[in-house]
C-alpha cells in the first residue's frame, strides 16, 4: 500500500508526518503548480470548482507515482466539497484507476462513527506500530501542523514590520523546503520551534504602521497559495502586514467544537447580525471574519473566491453591507484557471495604495468604536518565548 | 394586508400552499407574473454577478413586487427533507434580496426546516404571526392549504408522440417557459412527447441513489440523479434532457454523475443563462430530436 | 538654459503612451503608440521620437512609469516610480478635476472605475477577464462591419431605434450582432445597441449596486468614441467630463508621481536618458524548475551583461537594483 494525500497548504506537511510516524509509505504530492491544475482541470467536469481540479491533479501525479490509496476528508453539505470524493471516484474509474481506494473520512453524524472507524482502521491496520506509537503519530502531525501554521502567520504579519525587506519571506521558503528533507516528525518538530526562534530574531520596526489587511473567504483557495496566485506573499513584497483567521488548525478546532457548538463563537457572534443562518461551506465565517477585522481596526480585507463557490457568493453578496455599516474597504478576488498576474497584481497595488492613502487622511472616519487592538508587533514579541511551548494546539 | 409571492424558484412546486393558506388566514395574495424581459433584466441589475439565472430571475420577481404589496413571502428554505440540504443559494437568499434590492416592505422570511406536517405547522404559526394569532384560523387555513397542495400535482408526461424525451432540472428551470424559451412547445413541435421527473416513483428514486458511494445530501440532486438513473434503466423514454443553470453548483455535479453512469443512452445537458442565444438552443433541439428518432427506427428494425 | 521636464511612460498590452509635463504641470508633448506586442521597441521608438523633437536642451527631472508593463518599462529607462494604473489615473484625473468623484476608465484591454471622496481613493472596480466593452473589441466590431474605428461612434449618434444586445460577454455580444445584422437591421441602429448594452455592461460589472456620483471624469482610449460617451450620458443621465489628453491619462499620472516623489525625497532622478534603450539591451525569459513553483522568470541584460531579473517568487533570481525597488 502506496499512501497520498491531496495538498492543501501546509496540510501535506502534517500528512506526511503522519505517514511517516505510523511508517506506512506514501507519496509526497509535489506543491501545486501550473501542471497541477491543467491536469486536473482536463479531467474534471467544466464548471466545477477550483479545488477539485487542483485536489485532482494532485491525485493524478501521485497515482502515476504508484500511489494506490488516497486520504481524503469529507463533508455532508451543503457546499459541493461532500461531493467530491464520489466524483473523484468516478473520474478515477473512468481513467482505469479502479483499483485506487479513497479513504474519507467524513466526519459527519450522517455517515455514522463507526462507518468513520472502519475506513480508519483500513490504514491504521496497515500500519506495524502499536497504539501508542499511533497516538503519537497523530499527536506529532497536529503540532506540526499547528506549528506550521504559527510560523506561517508570524511571517505574514511580520512581514510589514521587518527592516530588510524579504527577510520573513525567505525563512519561510527555508523552512518549508526543509520539512521535506526531514525523516523523523520529532527532527521536524524540533527544526520547526528552531525557527520560531529565528523569526523572534528578525530585525523589526514597530514604529512602522503597515497596511494590515485581513484574508477572508473560502477556505481552500485562501490556504493554497497556488490557488490564491500567492497573494499573501504578494503582500509580503509589497511591504503589507495580512492575516487569515482560517488555517488547518483552525478547521480541525472547529470540527471537534461544532457537535456542541462551540466552534469559533467570536465569528458566529460577529456574522449573526449579517448572515443569521448558516449557509454551508464557510460563508458564515467569511463575514464574522469581515466583522471582526473592522472592528481590530484593521485597514481592509481581502474576499477569495473560487469561480461558482456558492457559499461564497453569497457573502459577496452581503459584504457590501459591512462596507457601508463599517466604513471598511475589501477587494473581492475570484480564483479560477486564469494564472495571468498582471491585472491581480494592478489591482494588489492599487488597493494597498488606496488604504495607504485612507490610512494618511486619519483613518477611514469609523463610526464604530474599535474594540481592543492588538499592539503593533504584539505577537512578534511573544513568538521567542513560545518556542519552547509544549502545547501548541490547543491555544 | 396583501402578500406578494413571487414567482421563481420553488413557486413552481409550492404555490398552491402558500397562496391557500395566506388566503385562508385573510390576507390578499398578489403573484407576480410569469417571468418576462423586464423582470430578468430588473434581476441582473440587482443580484450579484456570480449567482446562477433563476436567483437572478427571482431578484427580478421581487422587486417587481415593491409597491405592489405590504410584504413579501420568501421562505427560507434550509432543507426540505430530514438530513438532507437544499442549494446554497437557498439559505441566504433573504440577505441576497435584502441587501441589493431598495425599497422593500416587509420580508416574510421564516425558515422551513423539513416538509413533514410537524415542522410545516411551526412554520406556518411563525408566518402568520402578522396576519393572525389565533390558533384555529392557522390550524384550519393550514390544514387546508395542506390539502390543496398534496392534490396538486405538477408534472408532465405526453401521450401520442412518436418519441418521449425525460426532461431532468430544477422545477424552476423546467417550469418557466420564458427562462426555458418555450422547451415543453417546441419539443412538442418536434414531434417529441416529455416526461419529467415527477412521474418516477420514490421507492425507485431511493433505490437507485442506495448504488453510489455517498448518498447526495441535498434533496433536488438526489431527486434527479434518482429518477434519469431509473429512466435510463427501465427505459421509460427515449432520452434524457437535462436542463440545468449555468454556474449552478448541484448541476455542475448531477450531471457528471449521470454521466459516469451512462454509456449508450441519449444524454444531453442544455445549459440556460441570460445571454443563451435562442439560435443555437433551437439547432441543439432539432439534433437530438433527430438523433432520438433516427435511433428508434433504427433500433426498430434491428429487432424485427 | 536647459528646459526642465518629467516624463511619464504608460506601456499598456495595446497602447504605449509617452508624456513630458512641464514644472507648471502642463503637458508639453505626448506620444500614443500601438504596443503591437513589443513593448521595448515600441518604448525604445517613442523615447527617440522625443529626443528628435526636443533636440538636446531638456532636462529630464524625474521619470515615471505605469501599466501592464511598468516593471520592465521602470527597469529600461530608470524610472524613480514605478505605480499601478490605476492609481495613476486617479492622479492623473484628480490634477484634471479636483472635484471629481468618480472616474471611468476604458482602455484596450481592461476597464476600471475609480470612486474618489475628499481627493482620496476610496473605491475601485476592474474588469480583466472580459473583454467586451474594451477598446480592442470595439476595434474587432469596426472592421468586421467595416466601418472606420474613427468614424464607429459617429455611426451611433445617427441611430433611431438601437436595437437590444446582450452585452455582458464578448461572445455572446458579437454573436447577437451577427443575429441581427442577419435580420436586417441597419449598422447604426447595432451600433448604438452595441454602444449602449457595453455601457450597461460595464455599469453592471464594475459598479453593481454603488451610486456614480458627479462630476464624473470619463478617460482612456474608449473616450474617444462618442457613440460610448452619449451612452454613458444616457443611462447615467448627466454629462460627464473628458478631459483634453483622455488617451495618455496612465502616463500623465505616472509624471505627476515621478514629480511629487523627486520632490519629497529630494532625490535626483535615476533616468537613463533618451538613449537608454538601445539594442544592447536583450530580455530573455525563462521557466525555473528548481521549485515546483515553476515562476516565469524575466531576464534583462544589457550588453551581455545581466542587470536585473524578476517574476520569481522566492528571490533567488531576483537581483533588482536596490533603488528600484518596487515603488508599488
């Protein structure tokens, strides 16, 4: 049994330890890219969305690789992602890849747990380790995710403060090019605190005001760079500060808290006056997120989209109103097969400009008083000390 | 007090409810009228550019009501069936409309969570709170109203034509011969007879979606992929249309499906949106029609 | 004495537009050249032209760039700012009209709209995926009905029953055209249909649900036809302004910022001169394939020898001269 994964972000970096923890073999999926998608996109149904072409692609390469089984997770609505993996079945079969078994878990109350344990146990069993060592497995891939995350978001957010501009930029590529040359999760883990330390040690400015712009949208396509025609690091170049309230980590927290709906009650409570109804996907968190970081006072925020996400579009839809209400700016992005960067980079340009410009004249004239914001650099300061924390996960 | 009820989307399906029962509870009832140029043009002027043709059409229905009417009825439908989902779309409409169209009076927007009698009856209380809070009048203007819709029952399936066509989509889309430009007359011209869904039995519907890996969790796709599965098996027609939105996220995946599953039966996808040029429709319905007719011939004379 | 100028360079996918502004900020001479796919040749012809015209008794004080192609434009000939259009054009229209409060903007290959409040960007819409409604898909529809693109919008004003065309797409539009031309309807009749469904279009796309509130600052190549700027009358219902040099609006803007930085940071320009672009000068491009990233990456070398590279993303190729950095 040859192991794959679909690459989301930095989620292949957990799967990968995870594999590695409970030495099944597997497949790397190489970081997305233009082969990726026009792979994908010639099998995949015409109107279907971004991330299924990609996630295709993805399995495609690997398959070719010699891959023979497929981790995947699930959904049960009412976003189109529950149904991927019966699509991705068919395509599959139809391309005589019968053979390739997709495991999802799908952790929804429909499907029932112990139709969840089953398909579990069908790779666990696999594996020659005993439980403990399993456990651990799946313990270390969380941290490692979470860490990954954690790094991730310093680096975007750093990025407006450093004084050698391209600093953060470069230890992030450093560090993700080195969890691929890495055997062992525990060596992984180790490296990855390293450089928690090592952006603790990044010359900053706090005295400078960047532009701070918040990443809102769907959930795939604002973790994927490729997918995202890598807007964060965009903004890293421009001299930005950005953040994103969705990561992997965040999704797993909000899965277990969801049965008792626990799961992130600052955004429900930020969307509730907006959007009182779910409506799939993560639209609801789409427009608390908006919520949220008008009222952090953070400069504007930036909606990502794949073309037909129907969640999506909706908060689009009701986006509008938190401008008016808010006095906040956002541009809307929608990602597709277009990998031409010229009009995205015009208009990256133009909207830092803007609220560059907004943020000269004294700011926006916000009717609402800002709720507490968090100091400048705040978290740059805290990320030394937070290496040698033992529980990352659950902050 | 006048409800208005406009006329997309599930009012194909429902109407018969809605209308009885706002009537009996004594409130004056205006529909808007069948879709025409103005209404789709209103509707794309208000509704966002990413949303599919019978949402745009909708906005359309709705702000042709402002003035016309005290409020509007535009239930929020959340599922339609237990465990199950519906579009979307569907879940935030209200904010859609509220959000882009001006103007509006009063929005009737009480979520309908399941169809089952129990569920309905909550609905019904919550949406007649403005008309009336008496007990009786809402249970007997419900019950009726109950009645009404289950003997109505739409659908359609031609008899004397030489060739049957299955006609598979949104009611919305099947049911507005202006957004469909005339599909059930001109399949009629061509000498084809059509079948829609609704005459596929439930228990068949079940048993054909009971075969794939995941059961759909959303109701319409279910209902579909169930019935042009069982058309195709038991080979109630002789072919299957498919008349799907542009950019509707549920057709985008039903049709794959179907798709997969078929090999040899005649299949086509007619995709609708504001700009299908009426030309190119007519030229795709004339191919398949001879394509359904020239194969039965044939098929006639491979057997005798 | 030597005559003191700023210069402004535009280098868009269909046009190239050249601009030297005077200290009052007047504009002294312009340039609107078709790119036709060389933006070096076609900069390298429009700086020589300059030079023929002002023969050796200038000064260049600063130098801008902007457009689609700025990064490279900025590289060539030194520019001290290198900005996105649209800012550029906010500029532009703003040192036109100080009131104006929203800007339209209709190039060859993307359209834009520009709310401005208090002389300050506060909104902005831009169209790059479709093309209906560009100055390049007017041109298409010019020559297929073989009418003059000069005379287009003339044809328009003469209609009496515009017919309706769908106008959200570029296909779907020239098919519907096609429609009914077949049917018989007269070429100014489609024309002005044509004019006005474009103009619905763009309002539709780019200002859905948002006011368009006056004096209302109407620029680019597009400005030009008068069929386009009755229909934006029409539906907007009020008259809107086009300014005297509409076509190099992106490369006024571009002379204005060059001016406002030289002026603050008091630096002296990084301009090459008039000659900077000659044929020492050779761009490559090439595929990395170090990272799966697979980046793009542009390499300009002038007399064999490498000067700057750019379009990766990771850094490694990217040797910029640190006083170009990108002034976004």
């Amino acid at each position: 049994m040859l192991v794959t994964f679909p690459n989301m972000g930095n989620v292949a970096f957990a799967a990968r330890a995870l594999c590695q923890g409970l030495k099944i073999p597997y497949v790397m999926p190489e970081k997305n890219n233009k082969d990726t998608l026009r792979r994908g996109s010639f099998y995949a149904p015409e109107e279907i969305c971004l991330p299924f072409k990609v996630m295709l692609g993805n399995f495609l390469e690997c398959i070719e690789k010699g891959a023979d089984t497929i981790l995947f997770v699930g959904s049960c609505g009412p976003c189109r992602f529950g149904e991927y993996c019966e699509l991705h079945m068919k395509i599959l079969r139809r391309l005589g890849y019968g053979n390739v078994n997709i495991v999802v878990a799908d952790f929804s109350p429909e499907i029932g747990i112990d139709a969840l344990r089953h398909r579990i146990a069908a790779i666990s069993d696999k594996s020659p380790v005993g439980k403990l060592e399993k456990l651990k497995a799946v313990k270390n891939a969380m941290i490692i995710e979470a860490l990954c995350d954690r790094l991730d978001r310093i680096a975007y957010e750093m990025a407006g403060y450093e004084v050698n501009r391209g600093t953060c930029k470069r230890l992030m590529y450093e560090y993700k090019a080195k969890i691929l040359e890495s055997k062992e999760p525990d060596e992984t883990i180790a490296m990855l605190r390293g450089y928690l330390r090592k952006f603790g040690e990044v010359k900053t400015d706090l005295s400078l005001d960047p532009v701070k712009i918040a990443i809102i949208g769907e959930i795939y396509t604002v973790i994927d760079p490729f997918s995202n025609l890598y807007i964060e690091e965009k903004l890293m170049d421009l001299g930005a500060s950005s953040s994103r309230m969705l990561t992997p980590t965040w999704w797993v927290k909000d899965l277990v808290m969801k049965p008792v709906k626990l799961n992130s009650p600052n955004i429900n409570r930020a969307a509730r006056k907006y959007m009182p109804f779910p409506v799939g996907g993560h639209g609801k968190e789409c427009i608390g997120e908006a919520v949220l970081a008008a009222k952090k006072g953070m400069d504007g925020a930036i909606q990502i989209l794949p073309l037909g996400c129907m969640p999506e579009v909706i908060s689009k839809a009701i986006l509008p109103s938190i401008r008016r209400d808010y006095s906040f700016p956002f541009m809307t992005l929608i990602v597709d097969e277009v990998t031409g960067e010229a009009g995205i980079n015009t208009r990256l340009e133009a909207f830092l400009d803007m609220l560059g410009s907004i943020k000269k004249r004294g700011g926006s004239g916000r009717k609402h008083n800002l709720t507490k914001m968090e100091p400048a650099g705040s978290l740059l300061r805290r990320c030394a000390n937070e290496a040698d924390r033992k529980e990352l996960f659950f902050e | 007090m006048i409800i208005g009820i406009p006329q997309g989307l599930l009012y194909a399906k429902y109407h018969v409810f809605a209308t009885t029962f706002m009537k009996e509870i004594g409130a004056k009832t205006v529909a808007s009228p069948t879709t025409n140029k103005s209404i789709l043009d209103e509707g794309v002027r208000y509704c966002v550019d990413e949303a599919c043709l019978p949402m745009k059409v909708y906005h359309g229905h709705v702000a042709w009501l402002r003035g016309k009417c005290d409020a509007v009825l535009i239930p929020r439908f959340m599922s339609i069936r237990p465990k199950e989902h519906i579009c979307p779309m569907f879940c935030g409409l209200i904010e859609m409309v509220s959000n882009h169209i001006p103007d509006l009076p009063l929005l009737i927007d009480t979520p309908v969570y399941s169809l089952n009698r129990d569920r309905m009856l909550i609905w019904a209380k919550y949406a007649a709170r403005f008309l009336t809070k008496d007990q009786k009048t809402v249970d007997a203007a419900f019950d009726k109203a109950i009645m009404r819709q289950n003997d109505y029952k739409p659908g359609i399936n031609d008899e004397g034509f030489p060739a049957k066509v299955a006609l598979i989509g949104h009611v919305y889309n099947i049911y507005d011969s202006f957004i469909n430009m005339n599909l059930v007359k001109k399949l009629n011209a061509l000498g084809i007879g059509v079948l829609t869904g609704e005459y596929v039995p439930g228990d068949a519907i079940e048993d054909e979606v009971r075969q794939l890996y995941k059961k759909p969790f959303w109701s319409l796709a279910r209902e579909y992929y169930g019935a042009a599965v069982y058309i195709r098996k038991t080979k109630m027609a002789d072919g299957i249309i498919y008349l799907s939105s542009f950019s509707c996220g549920i057709d985008s995946i039903i049709t794959e499906l179907i798709k997969c599953e078929n090999d040899e039966f005649p299949f086509m996808v007619l995709k609708l949106d504001e700009h299908t040029g009426e030309a190119g429709y007519d030229t795709r319905l004339d191919a398949f029609s001879d394509m359904l007719k020239r194969r039965k011939t044939k098929f006639a004379r491979y057997v005798s | 004495m030597n005559k003191e100028l700023y210069l402004g360079v535009d280098v868009g996918s269909v046009s190239t537009n050249l601009v030297l502004m005077e200290k009052s900020g007047d504009i002294l001479e312009k340039l609107y050249l078709k790119t036709s796919g060389h933006p070096v040749e076609t900069l390298k012809n429009g700086l020589s032209r300059f030079k023929a015209m002002l023969g050796n008794k200038t000064e260049i004080l600063a130098a801008g760039a902007t457009g689609s192609g700025r990064q490279l434009a900025g590289l060539l000939i030194g520019a001290d700012v290198v900005k996105n259009e649209i800012t550029a054009h906010a500029v532009a229209a703003l040192s036109v009209e100080p009131e104006v409060r929203t800007i339209l903007e209709i190039g060859g290959q993307d359209s834009k709209i520009i709310f401005v409040r208090n002389g300050v960007v506060y909104d902005f819409a831009m169209n790059t995926v479709c093309a209906a409604g560009t100055g390049s898909f007017l041109d298409r529809q010019a020559s297929r009905l073989d009418i003059p693109i000069e005379e287009f919008g003339g044809y328009a004003l003469r209609a009496k029953n515009p017919v309706r065309i769908a106008g959200r797409c570029a296909v779907f539009a020239e098919s519907d055209m096609i429609h009914k031309q077949q049917t018989g309807h007269c070429n100014e009749d489609i024309i002005a249909g044509l004019c006005l469904a474009l103009v619905r279009n763009y309002l539709n796309n780019l200002a859905k649900g948002k006011e368009i509130p006056g004096p209302v600052v109407f620029q680019g190549g597009v400005a030009a036809n008068v069929g386009i700027v009755a229909a934006f009358e029409k539906i907007l219902g009020s008259s809107i302004v086009i300014p005297r040099h509409y076509d190099v609006m992106g490369a006024y803007g571009a002379a204005i910022l060059a001016k406002e930085h030289i002026g603050e940071t008091g630096k002296k320009t990084c301009f090459h001169g008039f000659d900077c672009v000659n044929d020492n000068f050779s761009v490559k491009s090439l595929e990395c394939k170090d990272c799966p990233n697979r980046c793009e990456v542009v390499k300009i070398s002038v007399g064999g020898e490498l000067k700057a590279c750019m379009g990766d993303r990771c850094g490694k190729w990217n040797c910029l001269p640190k006083d170009m950095s990108m002034n976004a």
